[in-house]
C-alpha cells in the first residue's frame, strides 16, 4: 500500500523520469545507429575488397561479427542483430551505388593501385 500512496503522491515526477530517461534512451540509439551506418559502409567496402565477389554470405558473417567487436555493451543492448542486419543491407546498397559513380573506390576495392592522374593530382 505504500508504494502506491507513493506513486499517487509522486506521479508527475515519475512521469517526467520516465520520460527523459526514454528519450535519453531513443537519443542513444539514434546516434549509435549513425555511427554503426558510416562504420557498416567502410566495413562493407574493406569486406568487398577482402572477399571478392560471390562471398556474400561470408562476408555477411564477417561484416556483422566485426560490428558487435567494435561497439560498446551498451549500445548492442539497444541495437538488436537484425536491426544491424537491416542496415548493413542499406550500407551495401550504398556502397554499391558509390563503386559504380566512383572509380578510384572501384580500383581500391579490386585492390589495384590509384591511376597515376590521381597521384600527381
């Protein structure tokens, strides 16, 4: 019976706790995931490069196992394995867009040295 006297007596502050603390929570989130999209896009490029293609599923596995190595605790509690899975499919769809504008990233990623135009420039 106390606790709900507690709560009666208390509601707007623990209103307003809950309330900062899931926006604290959805902020964290949104910026993990901004974070976790420009590293997913440079792991899927170094992937690429590594693996060549027709490796897909391999490189899947290896793109996503670097990921939960790099991010902290905390945010692979709020950042679920699919939700990754989700945007390393984005950060492909990107990168692949990027190699077909973009020559020098094309020749990086079939690991051949930059033109000398690109040197001398």
């Amino acid at each position: 019976m106390n606790i709900i006297n507690f709560v009666v007596a208390h509601w707007e502050t623990i209103l307003f706790f809950v309330t900062v603390s899931m926006g604290a929570i959805a902020l964290y989130r949104r910026e993990g995931i901004a974070a976790l999209k420009n590293m997913l896009f440079s792991l899927v490029v170094e992937a690429e490069r590594e693996y060549g293609a027709g490796t897909g599923e391999l490189k899947k596995s290896a793109v996503v196992s670097c990921i939960y190595e790099r991010l902290p605790k905390s945010v692979t509690l709020l950042i679920t394995r699919s939700t990754i899975e989700r945007l390393l499919e984005t950060a492909l769809a990107y990168a692949q867009k990027k190699w077909n504008e973009n020559v020098y990233l094309r020749d990086y990623i079939k690991g051949e040295p930059p033109t000398p135009s690109v040197v001398n420039k």
